[in-house]
C-alpha cells in the first residue's frame, strides 16, 4: 500500500511556527510548475498576482482579472497533491466593499479548488478579511511593500523605515491578525522590523525582502531560477539560470531544424 501524502494545512503552517521550522513558499501559475514545486516539498504554493508581470508581460499586478486569477489557481491545484495553495485576489475585486470581497473569495474557492486567498493592505482591508474568514475561508495577509499599492507608493523602494510607518504596520500586523488571519506576507522592510513582528504575531510571517528572521520565506518562482534577468533586487538569490539554459537548447533546434538534421531516421515513422 502506498504511502498517502499529508496535506500541508493552515493548522501545519502554525505548528512550523511553534516549531521554528522555516516555511517554505514559491509562486506557481501553471500545473507542471505546481507539479514539481510540489514534488520538491514546497510547502506553500502562491498563485500570485505577479501573473501580471511574469506571465503577462504587464508593468504592474493591476491589469490581472479575478477570473485570471482562477483560470491560472485551478491549473495549479490540479498539480499541488500536498501543498497549500494559496491565490492572491486581484486587485479592486476586495478593496472597499466586503461584500464584494466575500462574493470574490467564494468564486475563488468554489471554481478553482484552492485552500486559500490572500489579500493586500492593513486598516482598509481589516472588515473584508473578517468578513471572508466569518465564511470559513483562510485568509493570508500582505503588508510592508504592497505592489497592488505601487502608484500610491511611487516605486519599490523599502518601506516602513521611517517610525511613523513602521508603526502603523506594527499596528496593522497585529489588526490583521485579530481579525482572523491564518499568516502575513512581510515585503521589502527593514529585516529589524521584520523580527519584531514576527515574535509579537501568533500567525506565521513570510517574508520576502525582509531579512532572515521571518518564519518563512517566499520568492517569485521565475526570478528565483533565472528566467527574468532584468529583475535583480538585493532580495533576490538565483537558484539556476535558465534563461541561458533555454536559450541554448532553442538555438541547437533551430540548427538542427535547419541543416535537416532533426529529425532523424531513427525519430521517424516507417
């Protein structure tokens, strides 16, 4: 009898915490990345909103629509077996009406089979996350930089360095948390601030660009093996190089397509 996989659950991701086992998180937007993210171990797989970006081509998370989102979080739970899969809801489908918020939540739940949203921003957000956890829906939170905020920020510069704002994310983490999140994103914000909040919250904190003491860590899967090389922050190790890789391998079939030698006899039918 085979050994059936143990889902990665909301209740697993808090017990790493008290554990001080490092959560690990990749982005996935397609089922055979999820496939084999999953197989690796990853433990959370984030559809993200950076969709927009990486397979979109767009300038920003803006443009990506809710029933993207679901299109791109249903091929990743076709290839997750054990991992949480958790989907960014996109931009204006939770922002200002919770009812809205709920109804957007539910559709992504119910069509694409995922265990989980996350949603952008402290305060605003505070009476759509309560009103989606009060559903039976696991929220995950997103402060420091958040990219669907990036015209109002003006760039993607580190935030709450300054006291005010490190404050009021101080302020918005532990909100956020009463109301009902199950973890919280930290993105590009002093690593010291980053450990603080991570050892007042009771929820795990995943950071990205927030130094070494989060109780996770997350990184988008394409800069993260070399597919983008115009995209270098500090933040940002690569695992592989792909892109050269691809590149390689494209040229050698375009040779081999053009001096007749692909295919051959033997990758022929009689």
């Amino acid at each position: 009898m085979q050994n059936k996989l143990k889902r990665v659950t909301t209740r697993t991701l808090q017990e790493m915490k008290a554990a001080s086992e490092p959560i690990v998180m990749l982005t996935a937007y397609d089922y055979t990345f999820a496939r084999l993210l999953d197989e690796a171990g990853v433990e959370v797989l984030l559809v993200g909103d950076s969709a927009s970006n990486v397979i979109a081509g767009h300038e920003t998370t803006l443009p990506i629509t809710l029933d993207q989102m679901i299109y791109h979080a249903s091929a990743v739970v076709r290839g997750a077996k054990r991992a949480l899969v958790v989907v960014d809801m996109p931009f204006g489908s939770y922002q200002g009406d919770s009812r809205r918020a709920l109804h957007a939540a539910i559709r992504i739940m119910k069509e694409s089979g995922a265990h989980a949203v996350k949603v952008e921003g402290g305060e605003a957000v505070l009476e759509a996350v309560a009103r989606i956890t009060s559903a039976g829906i696991p929220v995950m939170g997103h402060l420091g930089l958040t990219p669907q905020s990036i015209y109002q920020f003006g760039g993607y510069r580190v935030r709450a360095k300054e006291a005010s704002e490190a404050e009021r994310l101080r302020q918005d983490a532990k909100r956020l948390a009463q109301a009902g999140i199950f973890a919280l994103v930290l993105e590009k914000i002093p690593a010291s601030l980053a450990q603080e909040v991570t050892q007042s919250l009771p929820v795990p904190t995943i950071g990205i660009g927030a130094g070494p003491y989060c109780d996770g860590q997350v990184l988008v899967l394409h800069d993260m093996l070399g597919l983008n090389k115009a995209f270098s922050p500090r933040f940002l190790r690569r695992y592989a190089d792909l892109a050269d890789i691809v590149e390689k391998a494209c040229k050698q079939y375009i040779q081999d397509v053009k001096q007749r030698d692909f295919p051959s006899l033997q990758e022929s039918y009689e």
